[in-house]
C-alpha cells in the first residue's frame, strides 16, 4: 500500500496516523473490509425502512420529537431538514486541521458499519478529504450530546451543495465546491442526514491534537531541562534509578531516564555536586514530568478509542440485523480526559515557570541578575518572566474543568450533556500556550549557558543543540529586541526540530510505555 495513504477501516486509525493526515497532507482510502460492511449495513436500513418499520431519526422525529411519526413520503426530507435546523452556530472558524480532522473521524466510524449510509456517502467524504476541502464551521455551538450536533451540521450541507467552504485558499459555496470536483449535491436517503450530524468527531479531532500536540511538548521538555540542568549546574542525583525504583511510577522513570541519557558525557554526571539538594522544581522534575506523561498516555488511549468507534444513534448490528438506539454519542469519556489534560498540562508550564524564575535570580543561580551584563543599564530577560506568568495565569482559568457543567436542553429529553467540545478546544489551546512557555525556558537556559566559562563540560546533545541555536541567535551582550529570538525557538519546538535532533542520536526520547 502507497504509504503517502492511510487506510481507514473503523478499527486501526491512530493519533499519529490522523496528525498525517491533517497536517502532512496524506490521503485516506476506505478499506475493502469497510465498504463491506458500509454496503451491508444500507441493506439491513433500507429492508427496514421499506418494511415502514419505526426507527429513532428514520421514520420519527428527533430529540423530544421522537414519538412523532413522519410518513414515508416525508422521511428524505427529513433528512435535509435535519442538517438545515441543525445548521446554528457562532463564533469564529474552526482550525482547518480540526475539520478535516473531524471528517476523517467520521468516515473511519462509517467504516465500521454502525451507521447505515450509503456508500456514496462515504465515497463522498473521502475525495472532499482527499481534496482537502475544509467547510466552514463556527466554534461555538456543540454541547458534546449529541455528539457535536452543530459544527457537523455545517460539514453535511456540502454535501447537499449548501454551505461555504474553502478549496486552494479560496472560500466557495458548496455547490461551487461539488461542481469543482465534478460532484453532484447528493439526495439524503433514509437515516443520511441524522448520521451525518451525529457523532463526537469534531470534539475528539481536538483532543487528538492536543494529545498529539502535548507529547511533543513533553519531549521538548526534556530536552528544556537538559539544558537548564546544565545552565544551573543541577544535582543529578534525583534522577538516578535508585530513586525512581523506589517510587516506579512509569513515567517518573522514562522521564528520569530521559534526562539522563541527554546528559551523556556531562561533568554533572561526574562531579561533586554543587548543591546537595536543588529547589524542587529541578529537583522533582521526575516526580511532575513523569505523572503529566502518564496522564498523556492515558489521554491518547482514550482518544484511540474514540477515534475508531462508531458514536453515531442509532446504531445498526450486523449480526442480528437491528436497529438499536443509545448513547455513544455522549462526550464524557473525551470531555472528562481533555479536563484532566488541561489540569496535567497547566502544571507543566507552571514547573517549567518557576524554573526559569531560577535562572533568573542570581541569588539562587549565581549567574547574573536577569542573565545580562551590566544589570540596571540593561534589564536582560526580566520582562520574559512576565510573559511566562501571563500564560500561566491565562492556563489556569482555561484549566477549569468544563464537564462538570450541565445544561438540559431538548425539552428535558436531552437532559445531561457533557460540554466535551468546550473542554478539548480549550485543552488544544491550553497545550499551544505551554509550547510558548516551554520555548521560554529553552531560550532563558540557552542564553544561561552563555555565561559558562567552558562549553566543553556539558552533554554532546546540549552542546550541538546550543550551537545550532546560536548560528541565528547570539548570546545576549546587551539590551536588543527578543521577541522573534522566542518565536524562532517556540516554531521550532512545534516542528519538531529539536527533537528530531535528539532521536537521530538517541532514538526514542521518553522511551516505550
């Protein structure tokens, strides 16, 4: 199989699978195993509904509507007006990677044979997929049961040649869209519309990012601290294996180990220590990196799920060919993780803060007041704290919690909800903020290492990382402009450049689960 194609057959879709998709332009193609199933599946809908037999959202109405019988003449229009009632929100415009992320998702449920759209559907989704059209959709709107109702309302009216979306950089109406890809408005047939709106692919296309996103935070982390390691002249002993066996936690040993692996070669690993115990947030950086890790890990476990389930009402069974209604739909699983996330990924910034406060105070340092010469004349990195703790302030309001909120809507029928959207757009974020706090630890420990007398005595990692940055960023000698010296570092960080570094010669940097 081309490897520039993921296959989607509703069982094997990872996190890093979907990141390929969204942001290394890979294709998708439905499996043999799951148009097998999408074709078997229509069937068993379609012998149903020609048999008038009552089904949620097929032959009723939905919601506190569902005791109401809509006639067969009816039921296609159904369908249609489901995605125009439905089609209400505000806001500004998802991420584009968040749509198509979403879109994804869902095809990879389709492909799993709970929903019982026809193949046309699903051929449909994959080329706008494949075409990387992103329809607008606003932000606000979806309380995560069902699913995410509005946003996926805005994705279906392409298909019916409604609605706006974006092609090349250029924002067409859907039936320019269709008409460019020389596709014609589909005809909603019994059950379409309702599958197409209901689910938590938009929800979950954000906690995937952000569990994605965090991970790559927390492997920049420890390249971070390698180097404010090496800046404060930390005491190693915290992270020997003596400490961690102790206490094994797994994470706190992967990140322990980590640490210690980029140190490699370092007199720190050698010498009298200069200090016999450090402040704690060098000193427990095991103890707090470790547990956000295994929080991560057990985020993106419940995300893989989520991204190969079918959360869709009704759902059809292949094996007894019912039609049964529940609530997969519901958002709790995700809404409750991406809250945790946020809890977990706060205290990342706020450790990797008070680090940089470290290094920053010569008394506690023994470097130079704001890492400047001539401190009074010049103010050095003084301002950057303030930077710091901004984020960290605006990071902890985004980590309150938003499923434990509840609005019951629909007359009552609808009467817990789980607010999962707001909790993983807030944790995608939150996530981006601790990239910019990060990056400011990495560029205050970078120009730290400035003021070390010889080079020679650090890592072999720290080392070569330290001089690829300072071919575009000097040490700092005296008061300059910074801000796009931090944006350089934060881009970098986010692209994985620094990290790609460290693998190429230690391989994994946070080792296996």
């Amino acid at each position: 199989m081309n490897q520039e194609i993921v296959v989607l057959d509703g069982d094997s879709l990872t996190i890093d699978s979907l990141i390929e998709i969204t942001r290394f332009r890979k294709k998708v193609k439905i499996s043999e195993e799951g148009t097998r199933k999408i074709k078997e599946a229509r069937v068993i809908i379609e012998a149903k509904h020609d048999k008038n037999e009552t089904i949620y959202g097929v032959s009723t109405g939905i919601g506190k509507l569902s005791n109401t019988i809509i006639s067969p003449s009816e039921r296609e229009i159904l369908q249609k007006n489901l995605i125009k009632s439905h089609s209400i929100g505000f806001g500004p415009n998802l991420p584009d990677e968040i749509v198509l992320g979403a879109m994804v998702i869902e095809l990879n449920s389709f492909c799993r044979g709970g929903s019982g759209v026809r193949i046309e559907i699903t051929e449909m989704l994959e080329k706008l997929i494949n075409e990387r059209i992103i329809p607008l959709v606003p932000s606000i709107g979806s309380l995560g049961a069902s699913g995410d109702l509005s946003p996926l309302a805005y994705i279906a009216r392409i298909f019916i040649g409604e609605g706006k979306a974006k092609l090349g950089g250029k924002v067409l109406k859907g039936s320019e869209i269709l008409a460019e890809l020389d596709l014609s408005p589909l005809e909603l047939k019994a059950k379409e519309g309702l599958s197409l709106i209901n689910g938590t692919h938009v929800l979950t296309s954000f906690a995937a990012h952000a569990v994605s996103d965090s991970m790559n935070v927390l492997e920049n982390s420890v390249i971070t601290v390698g180097l404010t390691l090496e800046a404060f002249e930390g005491n190693i002993s915290a992270f020997s294996s003596f400490i961690m066996d102790l206490r094994p936690h797994v994470g706190q040993m992967r990140f322990a180990k980590a640490i210690l692996d980029i140190l490699k070669g370092s007199d720190l690993l050698s010498n009298q220590p200069k200090r016999i115990q450090d402040p704690y947030s060098i000193r427990c950086s095991p103890q707090v990196h470790g547990a956000i890790l295994d929080v991560v890990e057990h985020c993106k476990n419940l995300v893989e799920i989520e991204i190969n389930s079918t959360t869709d009402n009704p759902l059809v069974c292949l094996e007894t060919s019912k039609v049964v209604s529940g609530g997969n739909f519901h958002g709790e699983p995700i809404g409750l993780s991406m809250d945790y996330l946020c809890i977990a990924m706060t205290e990342l910034g706020n450790i990797s803060e008070r680090r940089v406060n470290l290094l920053l105070d010569s008394t506690i340092s023994g470097l130079p007041s704001f890492l400047i010469q001539k401190p009074g004349l010049n103010s050095g990195l003084m301002m950057i704290q303030y930077v710091d703790a901004a984020i960290a302030a605006e990071n902890k309001i985004l980590a309150s919690p938003a499923s434990i909120d509840n609005i019951s809507v629909s007359a009552n029928q609808e009467d817990h909800v789980s607010m999962g959207l707001t909790a993983s757009k807030k944790a995608y974020q939150l996530v981006k903020n601790v990239v910019q706090m990060i990056a400011i630890e990495f560029y205050t420990a970078y120009q730290a290492l400035g003021f070390k007398e010889d080079l020679n005595n650090v890592s072999e990692a720290v080392q070569e990382i330290y001089e690829i940055v300072r071919k575009d960023i000097p040490p700092l000698k005296e008061d300059r402009f910074f801000d796009e010296e931090v944006k350089w570092i934060s881009e970098r960080i986010d692209n994985q450049v620094f990290t790609k570094m460290v693998k190429d010669k230690m391989g994994r940097i946070l080792g296996d689960n």
